[in-house]
C-alpha cells in the first residue's frame, strides 16, 4: 500500500462511514458530467496542481500499484479531462495491449449509442432480434444479456452467470447492431462510425465479420481511458454530444440485480461501498486489464499488464483513490488528514 493509503485506511471504520456518508450526501448535488475529454483529437495533459490534485500523491500510487501488480504496461489518470499522470513501462502510449473483457463494455457502449438513435432497447426481446440467440433464455431481454443474467433457466428469476467468452449469450450484442441497425453496416464498419471515431481512437484493432464481445480487442491505454471517460460523462462526448443514451449510462452502472453474483451493471463492474466514492464503475479483464471511472471525482484510472493473479479493485483502485481526490472536494480533508500522518510515520 501507498503511505497516504495506509494513513487511510488506519483513520478507522468509523472515520470511514463519515467519509461515505458525506460522499452519498454530496453525490447527486457534487457529481461532474458533461463533454469532458480529447473529443476526436489528441489528448490534453496539464499538471496535477492545476487540477487539485498532487503529483506526490499519484507518484505514490504509481508505484504501489507498480509494485501490487506485476508486468504493467502502463499507468495514466484522466483528472478533467486531461491526463495528469502517465507512465510506461517497454511500452509507449501508442502500444496496443489485449482488453480482454474490457471488450465487453465495448458491445455495451454499442447497444446504449442504439439506443440512443432510437432503434436499440433494454427491454426488447433477444429471440426475434437476431437470427442466433445462442443460448440465451428464450424470454431473455437486452437488459438480461448485458446484466449477464441472459442464461437464467427462470428469466424471471434472474441469475448472474459471468459470460467469460461472450459465446453463450453476450454475442448478441453485436449480432444485433449487425442485423438491425438502419444503414446496413456491418458491426464493424457501424463501430468505427459512431464510436471509435467521435471517440478518436486511433490506437484500438477490433474487428472481424462477428464482432466478439466477450473478448478480442486490443487497445492502448490512452484509448481505453477515452472510453471510460465516455462513462464518466454519461454518455456525452466532446464535437458529439449526448453519443450515448444518459439513462442506459446511469443505470449502467448500478447493480442491475443486487445479490446476484459480483456487482454488475450493464456489461460494467462495479465497486460497492467504496469510501472515495460508492457509484466507482470499471471495465475489467483478465491479467488486471483496468480502467476505473469516477464520476464523483470525474476521473479515470487505467492500468494494464500481464498479472494474472492480482484484483483490479483491490491492487489498482484502493492504491490510486487517494490520489484522485481534489482539494475542493468534501472528501479532501479525510485524505489530507491520511497523507499528513503518512508523511510523519516515514520521517
């Protein structure tokens, strides 16, 4: 663990309830949304004291997660946009790496932007959409799939059953922008169209005649904070506007069906009871692929490598979000309180 984490998490549980009460006190009035992001160009960087934060802090978390997780490619935070911090390690910010299931937010973003043009749907039928529903639940529903409860023997009974692959029922994702979108496209060519280019992702390969969904994309670091910061900005996007439906990205990051499984949203994993902020959403994949976004603090946190045993949540998030903490922010005095205390117990 980081110092200032350390100093944290010794505040005790009780300090800790505070801190979240304040933060869900705070959230609907304090949470930042809105056009955030490099638009379609290149990203902006700007200091971390020009936003509130403080470079020691997320050189601290840098290098406990460098040290938590082994074989890291690359560390970045978005803070407002812009990128405050970022580090590589034999690799570049142009330098792809395999997302896994990162992927699966991917075919999520897809079928809320349907939405948002009006021809896509939560509560529309999988059997009768597309020509394979694979094995999902003949009564199974868009909200089904993407909730990962699309194979529940009972859809009235929703059961989470985590789709690894994609190829038991996640695939209709695609197969549904493929089969149904208005112009014709293939999914590919309709992806590249109305999400990687108003995103400007550059330096992401997904493609094939069936996109996967459940994994097969390769993405840099920067673009899969591009992607996350969609997310923080629920679904508005700089030269785009509103790109993806607000309502599908609210509720997308809420746990979908409480207690069924891991905490899942809407092809999202979610974080509950965090004390930085109880609504941290992330896209995750297998060898500690991560990308944790924030609305509260409206920031983005990626980390991708080849640890196969370390947890994103616990080995990532927990070592960064201290760090992404702003000065103005109610939360503020609990993590300078933390990083104070840190300081004087490594003098």
């Amino acid at each position: 663990l980081c110092p200032a984490h350390r100093q944290f998490r010794a505040l005790g549980h009780r300090s800790m309830r505070v801190i979240e009460t304040t933060v869900w006190a705070l959230a609907i009035a304090t949470s930042v949304h809105g056009q955030y992001g490099p638009g379609a160009g290149p990203w902006e960087t700007t200091t971390p004291e020009e936003v509130g934060l403080s470079a020691t802090l997320l050189q601290e978390a840098e290098t406990a997660v460098s040290r938590a997780v082994s074989g890291r490619k690359c560390y970045l935070v978005v803070k407002d946009g812009k990128i405050v911090h970022e580090k590589y390690y034999g690799s570049s910010e142009s330098s792809l790496n395999t997302g896994y299931s990162t992927t699966k937010s991917l075919c999520s973003t897809m079928h809320g932007i349907a939405i948002e043009q009006g021809w896509g749907g939560l509560d529309k039928a999988v059997h009768g959409s597309v020509s394979n529903p694979r094995k999902c639940n003949r009564d199974a529903t868009y909200q089904n799939v993407l909730s990962m409860t699309g194979t529940s023997p009972d859809i009235s009974k929703p059961r989470f059953n985590y789709d690894t692959f994609g190829t038991d029922c996640y695939d209709v994702l695609s197969a549904y922008v493929q089969e149904n979108n208005p112009e014709g496209l293939s999914a590919s060519d309709w992806k590249d169209k109305y999400l990687f280019a108003p995103l400007g992702m550059e330096h992401t390969k997904w493609s094939g005649s069936n996109l996967a969904c459940g994994s097969g994309s390769d993405v840099s670091c920067r673009d899969l904070a591009r992607h996350a910061q969609l997310w923080a900005n629920k679904g508005e996007w700089p030269g785009a506007g509103q790109l993806v439906d607000k309502d599908f990205m609210e509720k997308g990051t809420t746990w979908v069906y409480p207690n069924q499984g891991d905490p899942y949203g809407l092809g999202v994993r979610l974080r509950e009871n965090d004390p930085v902020d109880p609504n941290v959403a992330f896209f995750g994949g297998v060898f500690t692929q991560c990308a944790f976004f924030s609305r509260e603090h409206n920031a983005v946190v990626v980390s991708m490598g080849s640890d196969l045993i370390a947890s994103c949540k616990t080995h990532v998030w927990e070592q960064s979000r201290v760090a992404i903490v702003s000065k103005n922010h109610p939360v503020w005095p609990n993590v300078s309180k933390a990083t104070a205390n840190a300081t004087r117990s490594e003098e």
